[in-house]
C-alpha cells in the first residue's frame, strides 16, 4: 500500500524540539517525551532532520558516523525507544539520508585525505588542479586545497562537507550498506538529502560568471549525467526489498524530468522536496528579494500537480529547517498571524498532496529578530553576512535580511509553553527563543478554543475523514485572481469548494458556475450560524473556507 499519499508527515528538526537534560540543545528523550503530543496533532509520518554523530558544522547534514546517534541527542538505546513508541501510535519513522557527502571528520575522508592510492583514495571527488571557479551553495568556492594530499576536493556545500565520489563503486555499496543498517532496524523510510546532486559531470566544466565572482556549476551536478543510473542501482540493491517511503530532495530541475523519476518505480523516489514555490520571491539569489505573487503561486502548484498527475504524486510544504516561517512571507503578521497559519493551513491540508508540516507550523510560530550577528548560527547566514559587509554593506540590513530569510528563523526552539525556556529547555537554549515565545506556545493552543492547534487537528481529522480532499480531482476556479486561491476537489462521493483569501482586504468570490447547492463546512473566521444565504459572502482578510457541494 502507498500509505504516503494518504499520511500526513511531521517534520521534526531535533536539535529544537525538546531538550530533556538542560544543555540547551534538543535530544531523543526530548521527542520521546512529545510521542503524544504528536498522536493528539494526528500526524502519520515524523521524518527527524539528521540524528547521527556530526561535528555540527552545518548542524548535523555533516556526517561523521552514519551508524552511530549523535552523543549530544542521545544513543542506540534511545532511538530504539522512540521508533517503538512512534509505531506504538502508528506512526512511521523516515529519517534523513545525506549521502551526497560526508562530514571531513569521517574517517573515509580522514583515510582518503591521507593517501592517494590506499583504497579510499577515490572516495572523494580530488584534482592536482583546481578545475574550475564553482560556487558553492554557501558561498564561497566549491573547491579547497588539502594541505595533507596537497590537491583540491569538491564540497558543493561547506569545506568541512567534502562530496563523495559516486562513480566509485565502492562508495555506493558503503552507502547502500547504511541505508539497509537503519532499515533492517524498523524504519519506514529516507528523507534523501540533495539527492538530485550526486553525480557530476566528467571534467567538471567551467560554469558561466555570476556576479559574485564564482561561477554557476548547476547544469553540471544538477540531475547529473549517471543519475538515473545511481537511483536505480539503489532501489535494485536497497530499497525494492523493503516497504518504505523515498523522499527525495531536489534542487532545479523540471517537473516533466522529475514525473520520469518518481512515477517509474525503478526509479527509486516516491515523493519529492523541491524549490519552485519557495524560490518566487527570490530575485537573483536567497536574499535579494521580489515580491510574492499569488499567480504565480497557483502556477507553480498548478503545474507540479498536473504533471507528476495521476502517475507519480506530489509533496508540498510552506515550512521547513532551511526556510523562515511562513505566516509572514506567503500571508501576514501581527493581528492577523493566527488567522493567516489557518488560512496556509486550510491550503496544505485540502491539496491532492502529502502534506508536510514543520514543527512549529502547527501553532503558527513566526520568524526570528536578531540584533547582532552574534547571536545567528547558521553557517548560510553568518558567510552572507560576511561578504554582504565586505562589500560595503549596512549590517542593520544584513540582520533584517537574515530574520526575513535566513535559515535560523525555522530553528528557533519550539515553543511548548510560557516558563523561561519555553518548556524547550531548563537551560540555555543554543538558539534565541523567539520573543513571543509567552503567547505563541503549546499549552495555549491546547486550552484556547479556536487556536491554530485546535485548528490544524480539525482539518486533519477532516481530511482523514474525506478521501475527495485526497485523492479527488483537483481543479481551479479564477486562476488568475491576484487575491484569491479558489479549487474545487471531486471525490467519488463527496465534492469540495476551497476558498482562500490571500490578501488584506475584503474579497468577493463568485463562481456562477457553481455556487449552487453549497454547504457551508468551515472557515478560520465565519461560524456557520453566520452564514445565512446560500450565495457565497464576502471573504474577510485572509480567510479561508471550505464548502461542500450537493
Ligand atoms: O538543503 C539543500 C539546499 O540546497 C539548501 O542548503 C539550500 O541551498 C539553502 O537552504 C537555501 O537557503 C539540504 C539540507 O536541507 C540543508 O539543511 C543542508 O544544509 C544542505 O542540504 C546540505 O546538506
């Protein structure tokens, strides 16, 4: 059975979630300890940002020791007892796979570094001559000379995350290996990190200039040459003996090319994370910005659904570890920030897709402020700010760039209820809590009627309850309405009208075609009582409402 089409994933990033032993930072027990918590929210699938032993130079996506837990989150032990109790609730356990490279404290990095012949010398993208003037993903060159070997390696990210080198064979059997370790424990599936990006292309071409300096490599690692070829060996070796999820993530790229991955299951991926949505109000780069376009929203929505439709299946998320939160960016803040969570909410949860929710979401948590680069952690951000004053620039207007869009906003610690620490931590959390930590918590939206929370676990029990918002067809109504988000869902029983007021103003939404014969089910601002006629009333700032037709 596909029971990824009909879950809903929760996406835990652990070193924010729950600290159990007061050091500031999220461990194990910590989640053990919210297992219910996750049951009474409904979700079905937990994927946990990476729990393995890590330097933490890029907050464990660098790996040292894919076998063992990271001390700092706990032990075997632990993971044991959070997988049973996860599947205890029925709930399925993905964790995240990050074989495009290792962490350089590996010990096949530290062998490869040591020797050019011994037989770890080829796990490692070298070259005696720098190639080429490649970008990395952080900024920065792609390539670093290593004093020990005295060549250069390739690491598309961090200098401390050299990539492997997937043409050796021996690497893809070690990397096969680990996967069947953690799959012959129980789990239920990968979240694959970059997956998109493992092979590259011989001679590893000079890209075209960007105006950092640096050049973009893209079109010789994204959906490299044998990538196909490395995806079938690893459904062939691992993942065809084995009733799992494959999630993978994927940076650039078409959705025609994707639906030949994901809807031929030799392919190897079920689902996918990719950028298209999250990318349209970015200009050049991450931090330039442009501003967000509802059009072109639903285009993108419209586009990915109808292509991998009906053979492959689509994902969607608003949130994740590297994103800001999403109430302020695709709707607002302020007084509006709950009713905007339920409207995006309303959205995730009513679209023919997996929908992914990111810790937090659930209760509209917002982004950060930060005042002084000393207090941002991630390396994405801290290298921005970095060159951003180099040349010139205002660090007032790198902080405001990194608390809009930089990585720590999805980081900040969860917020679980108003004592000092947020019920995160007894101690000192190793990011800031956000400031509203007293009014946006847990133990709030669980007592208020009406909260987010409350909010979020109706429409989930909805959507369970209502296979037409599954798997029923999908079809829009005034697509090019620059305010309005308008589909209909057609199930074999049951069909449902979506309205979504994305703007601040009152909204009229007529669709002659159809506002026959609707029952009013639910809306993040009207009660039923209120909704007298059987014409469809204007939609208030940011409401959402869902209509089931006779
Ligand atoms: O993300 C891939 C990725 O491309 C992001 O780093 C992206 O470029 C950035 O977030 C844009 O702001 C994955 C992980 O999700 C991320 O946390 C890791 O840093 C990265 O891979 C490297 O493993």
């Amino acid at each position: 059975m596909e029971w990824w089409k009909e879950g809903i994933l929760y996406q835990i990033y652990p070193k924010s979630f729950k600290d159990s032993t007061g050091n500031g930072v999220g461990d194990l027990p910590g989640i053990i300890s919210q297992v219910d918590y996750l049951d009474y929210l409904g979700i079905d699938m937990v994927w946990l940002s990476p729990i393995f032993a890590s330097p933490d130079f890029d907050n464990g996506y660098d790996i040292s020791n894919y076998r063992k837990i990271k001390p700092e989150f706990g032990d075997m032990a632990d993971f044991h007892t959070l997988m049973e109790e996860l599947h205890r609730r029925d709930i399925r356990l993905i964790l995240d796979m990050v074989v495009n490279h290792t962490s350089s404290q590996h010990k096949w990095f530290q062998k490869s570094r040591e020797n050019s012949r011994g037989p770890f010398a080829d796990f490692y993208h070298w070259e005696t001559d720098k190639p080429n003037n490649w970008e990395s993903f952080f900024g920065g060159p792609t390539w670093s000379f290593d004093e020990a070997r005295e060549e250069y390696y390739l690491h598309l990210f961090h200098e401390e995350q050299p990539d492997l080198n997937w043409e050796n064979p021996r690497v893809r059997q070690e990397v096969y290996e680990i996967m069947k370790f953690w799959l012959d424990k129980g789990v239920d599936g990968f979240r694959l990190d970059v997956i998109n990006l493992l092979s590259k292309a011989e001679g590893y071409p000079e890209g075209e200039k960007k105006s950092s300096g640096y050049t973009d490599g893209s079109p010789y690692f994204v959906n490299g040459p044998k990538l196909t070829d490395y995806l079938k060996e690893m459904n062939q070796e691992v993942f065809k003996n084995y009733d799992m999820v494959k999630i993978g993530e994927v940076i650039g790229g078409e959705p025609q090319y994707y639906k030949s991955l994901i809807a031929d299951t030799e392919k190897a991926l079920d689902l996918l994370i990719h950028f298209d949505h999250v990318s349209l109000d970015q200009r050049k780069d991450k931090w330039t910005g442009k501003e967000f376009s509802l059009v072109s929203f639903k285009q993108v929505i419209e586009k990915w659904l109808r292509t991998l439709a009906p053979e492959g299946w689509n994902a969607f998320y608003l949130e994740n570890h590297d994103q800001p939160r999403s109430v302020e960016r695709f709707a607002k803040g302020g007084k509006y920030r709950e009713r905007s969570a339920k409207m995006l909410a309303t959205m995730l949860l009513t679209l023919p897709v997996t929908p992914f929710i990111y810790q937090g979401q659930e209760i509209g948590m917002t982004n950060l402020n930060f005042t002084d680069i000393s207090e941002v952690v991630d390396v994405e951000s801290r290298n921005f700010y970095n060159s951003f004053i180099e040349n010139g620039g205002d660090p007032q207007e790198a902080l405001e760039l990194i608390s809009t869009r930089g990585r720590d906003n999805g980081r900040s610690p969860m917020q679980w209820n108003s004592s000092r620490g947020a019920g995160f931590t007894s101690g000192t959390p190793w990011l800031k809590l956000n400031d509203n930590y007293q009014e946006v918590n847990v133990d709030q939206e669980k007592e208020k009627e009406n909260s987010v929370l409350q909010y979020y676990r109706d429409l989930i029990s909805f959507r369970k309850n209502n296979p037409a918002l599954i798997r029923g067809y999908f079809m829009q109504s005034a697509a090019d309405d620059e305010d309005i988000f308008a589909y209909w869902r057609k199930g074999k029983d049951r069909t449902f009208l979506v309205v979504l007021n994305f703007s601040n103003t009152i909204q009229v939404f007529l669709d002659d075609h159809y506002s026959k014969n609707l029952e009013f089910i639910m809306s993040n601002v009207m009660v039923k009582e209120d909704h007298a006629s059987d014409k469809i009333p204007p939609l208030a700032p940011y409401e959402a409402r869902i209509y089931s037709q006779h």
